[in-house]
C-alpha cells in the first residue's frame, strides 16, 4: 500500500500527540510543524520508522517571519523517502532572541552545510553542529543578511542606471526612455550576426 500523507498525519499523532501541529498540504505537499526542541526526536521517527523511510534530506532553510511574535525564525525541513517518492516539509519556530535548535547532522550528513548557510543569513545556532561558523559570508558580519530587518529598496530612486540591474531601456539614470532604442535582441540585429 503506498504512503499516503493521511497515514503519515496519523502516525505523527499517535507517536507525538498534540505536540505536531498546523498540518496542511500546500501544492500537494505534507507541512507540519514541532516544537523546536523536538525537531530531533520527529525527525529520527521518520527517518527509523521502516514504513516511513525519509531517509533523504532535501533541503534545509529559514524563513523570518518578523508578524509571529515570539516565533520570529522557522528552520525548515524537506525530507523525502526515496522508495515511495514521498516528500514531505516539517517546520520549527524559535524566537529570533534565541534562535537555537538541535543540530540534524547526526542523522543526515548533508544538513552540514546546509546548517552553516542557514546560521549564516538568518543566525539560527545549531546546537552542537562539528563546525558552525560562516560560509558564505565574512566572518567579521555582525548582522544575518536574510531576516526581514532592512528597508526594501526604494523604487523612486534616480542614482543609479537601471539598465545594470536588468531594468533596461533608460538613460539619464532612469528619468527618461529611449524610444528610439531597440526592444528586442533581433531588432538590434540588423544585420543579423547574433541570430
């Protein structure tokens, strides 16, 4: 019988209760969410438990939700049982004044570095990761680039040519079009040496 996102509902309930919650199938895919100090404890469930097998780590990142107070930064999970191509998404919330959760490096390898991305721009500490530190940034950043914490660029903005961000078209740093400009790749081909 294939594994079915009711039967892993029900044996995330019955083994942890009410301590799985939010359940929903957004775009067809099982998401729940666990307090974060048993992000361990389910996992390993559904990595030990021989008809469940999501013995694959997909991915693992944040996201900041700076509107859920108290539960500001959620580490999430994708994890997959290779057999039964069954993927599923599993979510713990911590507040971003402590940001920490168990390390998942015991039972998949490659939450190594996808542990260090994510402390990198979000901050979340990895208790008892072998090597937590930046990866892809300086070490001597003093902020976690992805939270929601910046002001978004402001669109109104003339000091810059918009043409170097892909936002083409203009000159006098975006005050005015050129019309007389080509459009397209084959317009400004005219003699045909690109096509």
């Amino acid at each position: 019988m294939p594994l079915a996102n009711p039967d892993i509902i029900q044996r995330l309930v019955d083994k942890f209760g009410e301590s799985v919650t939010e359940f929903g199938e957004p775009y067809g895919m099982l998401t729940f969410s666990a307090p974060r100090e048993m992000n361990l404890k389910v996992m390993g469930f559904l990595y030990n438990e021989q008809d469940l097998a999501f013995k694959f780590l997909t991915d693992l990142c944040a996201v900041h939700y700076p509107e859920r107070k108290g539960e500001e930064l959620a580490v999430v999970y994708h994890l997959h049982n290779l057999v039964e191509n069954v993927r599923i998404r599993f979510k713990v919330y911590m507040p971003i004044e402590q940001p920490d959760v168990f390390t998942a490096t015991g039972l998949f390898e490659a939450a190594n570095w996808m542990e260090r991305e994510t402390y990198d721009f979000f901050g979340v500490n990895f208790i008892g990761h072998p090597n937590l530190k930046r990866i892809l940034n300086v070490e001597e950043m003093d902020y976690f680039p992805m939270r929601k914490e910046f002001p978004l660029e402001d669109q109104s903005r003339i000091d810059k040519d918009d043409e170097m961000f892909g936002r083409g078209g203009s000159i006098d740093f975006g005050n005015r079009e050129v019309s007389e400009e080509p459009k397209t790749i084959s317009e400004a081909d005219k003699d045909k040496t690109w096509l």
